[in-house]
C-alpha cells in the first residue's frame, strides 16, 4: 500500500501538511475516481481524500467544510479540516471515530434515525434559505442531459420522462446547505452516537432534496424508519408536487450514473426508482 495514486502535487502538499505520517489503510470504493487514505502520525489520525484530473467533489467538500458545517463539527459530529487545496483537489482531515452505519446492526435503529434527522436539520436550518428562481429549470435541464449520456433506461420509459420533464412548472425554490447523499453510507457510529461524513456532493438545494436516498431505501423497507427520521427532524419538509419532480431527476441520475461507473447494483435501483416514480 503505497501514495502512488496521488499525483506529484498532491504527494509534495501531503509531505508539507502532514510529515512524517504513515499510511495505514485505504477506504477508496474503486468507482470513482477519488482516493480515500487512512495515515496516522504518532497518536494523531486523519483522512485523506485525492481527486483525480475529472474530480468536482474536492471543491464541494472544501466548499463545506469552509462555509457550513460548524454545527456538526462543534459538537464532535464531522470530521474537522487540517487542510485543502482545491486546485490540487487534496484535503486532511481529522479521523472520526466509529463504523459506518451501513452493513451494522443499526441501520435498522429508530434512534439512528432520530439523531441522523437532528443533524440535518441543524444543516439545514443555518442562516437564511436562498431564493432561486431559476432552480427548478436548470434542474430539469440537468435531467434531460443525463438522458443524452449512455444509458440502458428503454426507449419508451425514455421518452416518458422527456415528456414529463417538459410539462413540469418552474417555481421558484428555497435552498439551503445539503448534504447531498444523506444515508446510512455516510453515517459513523461511535458507541450509539451518529456522525456524518463525505460532503462530495454538499451545495444549495431544497431541504427535501436530502430525503431522496431514505425515501427509496430505508423508508420503504421499514416505515418505522421514517417516522423516527421525522420526529429527529422536526417536520416533513417534502411538498408533494416538487417532490415527485425530485424524485424523478434522482431516479434519472442514479440509474444514469451508475451505468456509466459500472455499479449494477445501483443501477438497478435507479430503474425501479424511475418505474415507481411513473407509477
């Protein structure tokens, strides 16, 4: 396990910020090209995270880290930034302590879901929304150009969605700091204590957009789930007819993206996300 899938730069810039760290563990997912490294140095631990020439999650974590997660970091429950460089597309942070939610026994806890609904709502409920009036447009946009790129979504269903996207209004939208892939993937727990990480996909949407991955996943397998997610959060922020135009640009861009990166798995979940979105 060695720092060559770092580039020359971004090796110099992690000798500079952390010398004398050892590597000890790497938590890339091969999908994607980003690498996660584990170092330590002495009794210290951090996070590095390396994009490569065509990564844009870099800017938006350092965006995050820089502008909107002071309430989850005051309280232990983010990682903290040691440093960045966008250009370099390199960031350290502080290691957080736990497991990933995933894959363990509480992702299927009520109160997993409780603290992860306080979170973000104290994500979301930082400062004032914005209002963008071109929001909805450009998102619909977005959409249709998923749909020009490779995919194996059928021709029929294709043309449903095109049709759709074409008829949707364009109100204007309230937006706030999000996450952006709000699941139990990214949330660690540390003796019964949820936290978060990976803000590759943080920006300015509306709160809603946040409940997309539960919704589909975790809400549908357990109803019990969504409750508890509720009662942390404190409302329901999802209106009904911006959220069916949601989650139908998600259903879209997962099946979509996941062709193209070659996750199946996740693919597949995107056409039964596109199917129940039409029902």
């Amino acid at each position: 396990m060695t720092l060559d899938a770092l580039s020359p730069r971004q090796q110099d810039l992690l000798e500079l910020w952390l010398p004398g760290a050892v590597l000890e563990r790497s938590h890339g997912w091969g999908l994607v090209a980003t690498t996660v490294l584990e170092m330590g140095r002495g009794d210290d631990r951090f996070i590095v995270k390396a994009g490569g020439s065509e990564d844009h999650h870099i800017a938006r974590e350092l965006e995050a880290h820089e502008k909107w997660l002071a309430p989850w970091t005051s309280l232990g429950r983010a990682p903290v930034l040691v440093q960045g460089d966008v250009g370099a597309k390199l960031l350290v942070t502080r290691w957080l302590p736990g497991q990933l939610v995933l894959g363990t026994a509480h992702v299927d806890f009520p109160d997993t879901y409780v603290q992860a609904g306080r979170l973000l709502a104290l994500l979301h409920q930082q400062g004032q929304a914005v209002v963008d009036d071109s929001y909805e447009a450009r998102e619909g946009a977005k959409s249709l150009a998923w749909l020009d790129k490779r995919h194996r979504i059928d021709a029929v269903t294709e043309e449903r969605l095109r049709d759709e996207i074409a008829s949707w209004p364009a109100p204007p939208a309230a937006l706030v700091p999000t996450h952006g892939d709000w699941q139990p993937r990214n949330w660690l727990v540390d003796d019964g204590t949820v936290s978060v990480i990976d803000f590759g996909r943080a920006a300015l949407r509306p709160a809603m957009s946040d409940l997309t991955r539960l919704t589909v996943q975790d809400f549908a397998r357990n109803p019990r789930l969504e409750g508890a997610f509720l009662e942390g959060y404190g409302a329901d922020p999802r209106e009904p007819q911006a959220w069916h135009r949601f989650l139908v640009r998600e259903a879209i861009g997962t099946a979509v993206w996941a062709h193209q990166v070659g996750d199946n798995a996740f693919e597949e979940q995107g056409h039964r996300m596109i199917a129940a979105a039409l029902d």
